[in-house]
C-alpha cells in the first residue's frame, strides 16, 4: 500500500510504532523487536516501514492537498494504487453475526455466511467483510482491491465481502454524505489528491498482513479524527480475538464518540465528525511540535486538556494519538477479518 504522504498544515513527528506495541503482543525475545524493525503494509518487496497518520489541519474539501507520511519523513508521495488482480468482491443486503471474542484454540471458518458472499478464501487467500450496522448509507473503501478508490455502497444493515492475497496490506474506511456515488463528492473519507488516504476526520482500519513470523498487524485509528464508529473482528485462527462480536474491549464497548463543540466537523450546519486535537486547536502541544515533539515529549496526560479520551471513551482499543502504540493488534496465521461499522447494540 502506498503510504508516502503529505499532510495539510502542521503535523506531528513521525514514529515507528510498531517496535513498541510488537512488544506488547510479541515479547517472547528481544531479538523478535531488533528484527522486526521496519515494515511496511504495502505487500511489496525490500526494505518495509510502517507509517501512521499525524494529527494535522483539517483539509477545506474534496481534492485538498494529500496527507503526510505518517512517521517516515523520507516517504515521498507514490501514485494512486490499481485494484489486485487477485482480489474479489462479493455483497450481499444481509448481516450476520461475526467472529466471536473467543477463541477455539484452532482455525475456525470465516466471520460472515450470508447467501451471495463466501464464508472461507481458497488457499492463500484471505477473507475480510465489511458490515455496516449504522443508520446512514456508508461507502466502504478497501484500499488495495477491487473496492477502491470508488468503494462500495452500503446501506443500513449490508455487508460486502473481499478475497485478497495473504500478504495484502492496506486502509478501510467509510464515506457518508455522498452526493450520488463515492466517486463523486462525500462529506466525509474523501480521497486525498492523489488517492493515498482519506482526508480527515476519518476513522481508519488499518491492516499489515504477514508482518513477520507469520503474524499480522492491524488496529483502529482515531489520529485523524472520527467520522464513523469502528471495530474489528478476527477469526480463522489460534489468536484470542481481544474485541468481543459486539464490539468491546476489556469490559468497554463500542459507543459514538461525544465530541466537543470546539473539535466538531461540520458541513452544510450538519457535525459530519470528530477533528483531532491538532486540527481542532493548533500549536506546538497538541501538535507535538517543538518542545512537545518525540515519543517522550508527546504526552497528552500532560497537555492542558487531554482529548485522547474523547475518541478513547468511545473506542478504548483504537489509536488515539500518534505514539497511542499499544493500540496495535496481532493475529497469527491466515486471518479472516471483519471491520463493523457501528456501536455496540447497533
């Protein structure tokens, strides 16, 4: 996935979050991190590094100037990726219920069964659904595949489901608002100029598949801001899937996030979402500039006001922040997923 990118306004230092949450979910040597190092989810050869989104100014609308590379400045921004020759899509207007939060202690099938989409992938293939269980129509974007960079209208209550290779790596996102089409204009997860991400605010599932050792990375993010809710679901492996089928996370579910006045995106006198604190507020602290830059500096129990927790009581298992690196998830083996975009109960 291309991930050089150039993000509009002021932005936070870049990072390499995985060594830190890889420790979390990896510490059974030293040596696993030293190793680790740099990857990318681009399902490329060579050299990988992993990027996250800085919090940054919210760009005005659609076509704006493409976002930054997340924590790699040498990044340079890469063209637009084509769809995966390898990759399906199916829909379907039914939902499931999806992968539970417990683990059998072996493979299991895949999240989804409705009638007209796959429950399983062919060998060296992967399954990943996406299901929209809020209100309003969502055009899910799933980078690196025939999803993309249209999307994929759901409607309340639809699913569509994608087969892609299992060294895929790539972004998951809704639009709302959409005019006519996802390739037209959409108040939220617009395309970036050149089609690399969404322009913020913009909840992201962001995914790495066989990452190292047979393990792959994924997480929730809120650095950018928070247009939908959002969880993600695995099953069709040994992992203990850490978010239960109804979307909680150590006792805490899923919930819209309750924005403050001064941090609401608006359009046409409509909140279409959450802007993150740099957006919101500016300045060296909440954008981690100068004397606040670095992992050791940026440290928002520390800030005047720290809104972390504002997309951190709606999401406890999502990014919330640049260096917020225990967000990170692994799961070992081929993986199914399922992204839901929705609240607990929805």
């Amino acid at each position: 996935m291309a991930r050089g990118r150039r993000r509009h306004g002021a932005r936070a230092p870049r990072r390499r979050r995985w060594w830190y949450a890889g420790a979390a979910a990896l510490a059974t040597t030293a040596t696993v991190l030293i190793a680790y190092g740099a990857w990318s989810p681009s399902g490329t050869d060579g050299p990988r590094t992993v990027d996250r989104q800085d919090a940054a100014a919210l760009p005005s609308g659609p076509g704006g100037p493409s976002p930054s590379p997340s924590h790699n400045p040498s990044a340079s921004p890469s063209p637009s990726p084509s769809p995966s020759p390898s990759a399906s899509v199916s829909a379907s207007p039914s939902v499931k219920a999806g992968a539970s939060g417990k683990s059998t202690g072996k493979p299991t099938g895949g999240s989804e069964g409705s009638a007209g989409q796959p429950s399983s992938a062919p060998a060296g293939k992967r399954l990943i659904t996406v299901v929209n269980r809020t209100p309003k129509t969502v055009w899910a974007i799933v980078t690196n595949t025939a999803v993309y960079p249209q999307g994929r209208k759901l409607a309340p209550g639809q699913s569509l489901s994608v087969t892609v290779a299992n060294n895929w790596g790539g972004r998951i996102w809704g639009r709302t608002g959409c005019t006519s089409t996802a390739a037209g204009y959409c108040a939220t997860g617009d395309c970036t100029s050149v089609c690399n991400g969404p322009n913020p605010p913009t909840t992201l599932g962001e995914f790495t598949f066989d990452a190292y050792a047979g393990m792959d990375f994924y997480d929730v993010s809120m650095v950018d801001g928070s247009n939908l809710p959002m969880y993600i679901n695995v099953s069709h492996t040994t992992t203990v899937d850490p978010v239960s089928s109804a979307g909680c996370y150590k006792g805490v579910c899923t919930t819209d996030v309750d924005c403050p006045t001064t941090m609401r995106a608006t359009s046409g006198g409509q909140v279409i979402g959450c802007k993150p604190p740099c957006a919101a507020f500016g300045g060296d602290t909440y954008c981690c500039r100068g004397a606040w830059a670095g992992r050791e500096n940026c440290v928002p129990s520390k800030w005047p006001v720290d809104y972390t927790q504002v997309f951190k009581r709606a999401a406890p298992y999502a990014y919330s922040y640049a260096f917020d690196d225990g967000a990170t998830m692994p799961c070992k083996g081929a993986c199914y997923y399922k992204v839901t975009f929705g609240t607990t109960g929805s």
